[in-house]
C-alpha cells in the first residue's frame, strides 16, 4: 500500500497495492502487500488542528473468503449465484462500517480521503471501482484506479465479474451481465442525463465526472448504494420501472448529500438521507410532476406510519439523533426515519423559508460550503439561519412544539407532514377503492370494485392501495376470496414489487387456493426484498410446513448469508427446539448471525413481525 504523494486539506489518503481478485483454491485467500504512511486528523474531517505524520512501516493485509459462511463484507459468489451462470462474481459492500473487513482504514464518515487501487483479475474478468480516473493494461490483467476527490472509507467499492457495458448518455453507462444489459440499457437510456441536469439546476455542478450504474446479482443485500461514479443496484428492481427510477434518482441526488457533503457521525445519518430524499423529491417534481411526488412521498410515509405503529411512538429509534452505543454496528440505525422523518424535518425547513427555490438556493450554497468535507447537524442549521436571516430574527428555531431540537431528539412521528394535495388525482382512487372492499353489503361493494380497472393504474397506487389490505389483514375469508378472483391473475402478471405484496394478503390470510402462487415466486426469487417477507409471514401464521418445504427445495440456489437468516426465521417460526437440521441445510450449532438479518433494520424485533424488509426497502 502506498499513500499518493499529496494530500488534500484535512483528509487522509489511502492507495491499495495489488489485489488478486481471482480466487485461490480452497482458501480463497486475497493478499494485499505494500507500504504506508498516515496522516492523523486531530477531530473530524472538518475540525482545526495541526495534522500529525506517522512513519512509514510495512504491512501484509490478508482478505479473507469464507464461501461457505459469508463472513466480512467481499461477497464471493460462485456462478451459479448470478444471472448468467457463466463466471464468477465479487462485490463490496461498504455502508456503514464493512470496509474494515476490505482493507485497513478508519472507517467512520468523520474521516475523508482520496484513495488509489492497482487490481489484478483474471482474463475475461471486468472490474470496477468507485473511483474518478480507471486505466486496464491487457497484458498484465491489471486495473488502475484513483478518487481524486477525498470520500468517506464506506464509499470505496469494488465488482468484478461478466459485466458488460452499454452507454445511456453523455457521461453515463450501465454496466451488466450480458442477459440483463438489454433490459438495463432500455430502460435508463436518455433518463439518468435527464436526472443529472434536473439535480444541477437545484443544486450546482456535479462534481464526480461520470455518473455510471452497475447492476448487480440478487445477493446484493440492499437495493442501492451510493458509491460515487458507480452506483451500484440490485437487478431485481429492474422490472419494476417506478421503483427502479426513485431508486437512481436517489442515488443521483446522494452525489450532493451524502457523498460530497456527508454526515460526520453515524448517529446523524439522516443529514444524508433525509436531504438525498428531499433532493430526490425535488427532482422528481422537475421532471414527472408534483402528482407523482405526492404518491410516492404518500407511500412512503404510509410505511413509515406502519413501522411507528409497530415499534411504539417511545422508540429511541425513531429520533433523528440516534445514540450509538459502544459495540452497535451503526446499521441498526438505519430505518425509515432515518429517510422519511428526516425528510419532513428538511420539508418543514423549505416551508419556513416561504418558497421552495429559494431553499434550493440554500441547498447549493450549503453544499458549495462544505463539499468534501463531513458534518453535523448544527452546521446545517447554523447554516441556514445564516442563509435566511429574517428567520433568525423570528427565533424559528424555538417555535412552541416544532423547535429544532425537538425535531431532532423527540421520539415518534415527524412533528409536521407536507401537504400532499397536489397528488390527491391519484391517491384519491386508492383511497375510494379501497373503503369499497371493506364497504358493506359486500356483494354491492365487489361489484362496484370490479368496475374499476387497476391495470391502468402507476404501480405506487396499486401498491398502496394492497399496502392498506395488508394493513387491514386478516380480512374476513369472503372478502380475500372475492379479491382473489377479481384480482389474482391481473396481479400475476405485474412487478414483482405488486406480486410481493399480494401473494403476502395471501399468506397473512392463510388462502390456501393462490399458495400456488407463492411457492412460484419463491421459486423464482433469489433476492432477500423478494424473500424475506414472505418467509417472515409465512412462519408467523400456519404456513409454517409450507414455509420449510419450499425452502428446502430452493435453498440451494441462495446465498450462504440470505439462507442462513431464512433459517432463522423457520427457526423462530418453529419455536424452540424445532430447527432446521442442519443435514437438510438448517444453521448448525455454530452458526453465526446473519449480519443482514432483518433485526438489523428494525432495532430488536425479531423476524416474522407484522413489519417486514418491503416496508424499509434500505437504499442507502
């Protein structure tokens, strides 16, 4: 390891020496040798001090890979695991604290730096780093990169594998597995530039270079991740076209919040999500209206409402500043507070300031101020009062019930929620469609129902409007049955993120003539948003045998880490004494925790609660 010769201001560096990623029999060994030479902040990225310089020393940094157990956070995965079955495939998974486990760094979002990486891969072996400048020479098989701009270690992300790229604009490329690069490129051609220019408007130039998409495998753990230059996603979002564009649009608006300026403590991980989620929002509404904003902000805070409903309005971790304690991994962290109740919080500061553009302009200088360096939240307040003084003048900080220290440390729902009534054209038929089928008489009801054709309808209308059957489940067993016949074959044959939820009334309301159709997906799903909840439902009501048979059937076309906390779902779901042998491929007694499990996103509440992995959907 050799750290570059200049160093930008306040942050470190970091370079990787050559890394194999080819795979060594047996051990899987990856060994990175070299030298380094550190640069010690005294406090945070952004703190005065005098920077102190340790001597350089050597070091051997071994990487281990363990197939078997999914331990660490380089995810090894056989061909067989992926979409083409032809090669294999390896990524990284940096958020929030996995990069330890890739190579030595400090990894807290306090700490920036720029970083190079030399790679050795085999041939026919594509690699890909989240880096501004990359070079390849074919002769040796090894691969160049270099950040020149200074990031948080969690940002540091690698794939390789049978990718194959196509461009979809003047500074974009998805990259893909062959089979899939078609549908990749059909979908985000022209949509991802017009994005781009969308969020530089509002909030200035994009300061990264290229703005690239890899998608990849459904063992990817979360939907998104923000890896600057190249996002990475999961490709089973792919077919759900709604879902897939707020996802990158995300993910674009992470390059001002998140990745340029980024929150200093993981105990204020919403300065990053909840200002990506407002940028995504204001995005949107530039480019496809303020009716389709309003659904999709209404979904969501439907979600985030089932999730309060669950956990309890006391829940510590419904704050916006969450308190880490000693040996949490920050993950847990993560929820859809973090995402929507930062989100209302940053809405309700755009409302005070009187008119949403020049709150955009606040944005923009906010992020010229602090790019490439980490915050906290005072900084951003401060920030803004400076911006608008007249607000300062009327003390908004301390207004009775919404002071911003109250937004802040306050368990519970946001203290204030946008109007949504510029989307009431499409949030109002849910709403009516959905009284009708829990209308009585319900033969009157049905008919009515029936005459209302869904299959024109966006997919976050009919996925709220089967969000509120599922909050309403069980629902009495003539209503399921005339919602299986009015709905089931048309629902079949849309998304999976439609499918998912329906065939979830189904198993919540135990209707044994459409379980056919779960076992079908399940056997087709290989992805944990995709798995997870059906599994989690499965084992909570009577289905439990049902649940233990399809995954003993499918298991083997699972990742190590998603089958294990399959396996302690049944596990759970089995009660004591009742686990999965481990000849039939259930947890041995040695097994570890899934480090994804499902417990991570939702404080302690054990897998099979009535909230599930589609209510958080993490993007990160």
């Amino acid at each position: 390891m050799q750290i570059p010769g200049s160093w930008p201001q306040k942050a470190l560096g970091w370079g990787l020496g050559v890394c194999s990623v080819e795979q060594a029999p047996q051990t899987g060994l990856v060994h990175v040798e070299g030298q380094q030479k550190k640069k010690m902040p005294p406090r945070a990225a952004h703190s005065e001090g005098t920077e102190t310089e340790r001597p350089e020393g050597s070091f051997k940094d071994t990487c281990e890979h363990w197939p078997a157990s999914g331990r660490g956070r380089i995810w090894w995965l056989d061909p067989e695991l992926t979409y083409g079955n032809a090669k294999p495939f390896v990524f990284t998974q940096g958020h929030s604290v996995c990069n330890r486990s890739f190579f030595p760094c400090f990894d807290t979002p306090a700490v920036k730096c720029t970083y190079s990486a030399v790679v050795k891969a085999p041939s026919g072996v594509q690699v890909l780093m989240s880096a501004t400048q990359s070079t390849y020479v074919e002769e040796e098989g090894v691969y160049r990169f270099h950040m020149e701009h200074p990031v948080p270690a969690y940002l540091v992300a690698l794939v390789a594998g049978d990718l194959q790229p196509a461009d979809i604009g003047p500074r974009s490329r998805v990259w893909a597995e062959p089979c899939l690069l078609p549908t990749a490129t059909s979908k985000l051609s022209g949509a991802v530039e017009q994005w781009l220019s969308a969020a530089e408007r509002l909030y200035g130039p994009y300061m990264w270079g290229r703005y690239d998409i890899v998608f990849l495998p459904p063992s990817f753990p979360i939907v998104a991740m923000e890896n600057p230059c190249l996002t990475f996603i999961i490709s089973s979002i792919l077919e759900s076209d709604e879902f897939l564009v707020i996802d990158v649009i995300h993910e674009v608006a992470h390059s001002w919040f998140g990745n340029a300026v980024t929150n200093a403590t993981w105990e204020e991980m919403w300065l990053s999500e909840g200002l990506a989620t407002y940028a995504q929002r204001r995005i949107t509404t530039e480019t496809y209206g303020a009716a389709f904003t309003c659904l999709e902000t209404a979904f969501r805070l439907d979600a985030l409402h089932r999730q309060m409903k669950l956990l309890g309005e006391d829940s510590p971790v419904s704050k916006l500043q969450v308190k880490l304690e000693p040996g949490v991994n920050p993950s847990h962290l993560m929820n859809l507070f973090t995402y929507e109740k930062g989100y209302c919080f940053v809405y309700y500061l755009s409302q005070l300031c009187g008119d949403p553009q020049r709150f955009d302009d606040f944005l923009r200088a906010y992020v010229e101020k602090y790019k490439f360096t980490s915050v906290v939240a005072q900084d951003l307040l401060d920030s803004f009062l400076s911006f608008f003084p007249e607000l300062k003048e009327q003390s908004v900080d301390c207004r009775a019930g919404l002071e911003f220290e109250r937004w802040l440390n306050a368990t519970g729902p946001p203290l204030a929620e946008p109007d949504l009534s510029q989307g009431s054209s499409l949030t109002r038929p849910v709403e009516a469609l959905f009284q009708l089928w829990t209308a009585e008489p319900l033969d009157q009801a049905a008919a009515s129902a029936s005459a209302i054709d869904i299959s024109k309808w966006r997919t976050f209308q009919t996925a709220l409007f089967l969000d509120r059957l599922l909050d309403g489940s069980p629902l009495p067993q003539e209503v399921v049955m005339r919602l299986s016949k009015c709905y089931s074959s048309l629902l079949d044959s849309m998304n999976a993120e439609i499918r998912i939820r329906w065939l979830q009334i189904v198993v919540r309301n135990d209707y044994y003539p459409d379980l056919h159709r779960v076992r079908r997906f399940l056997e087709s799903q290989m992805s944990r948003m995709y798995t997870i909840p059906l599994y989690e439902d499965l084992c909570t009501g009577a289905l439990k045998s049902f649940a233990l048979e399809v995954f003993y059937q499918t298991q083997g076309r699972l990742h190590p880490n998603l089958r294990r906390t399959i396996q302690q779902i049944l596990s759970q779901g089995l009660g004591p004494g009742a686990e999965p042998s481990a000849e039939q491929g259930g947890a041995g007694a040695d097994s570890e925790v899934d480090p994804e499990a499902p417990a991570l996103l939702l404080g302690d509440d054990a897998p099979g609660a009535a909230i599930s992995l589609r209510d958080v959907n993490v993007s990160a």
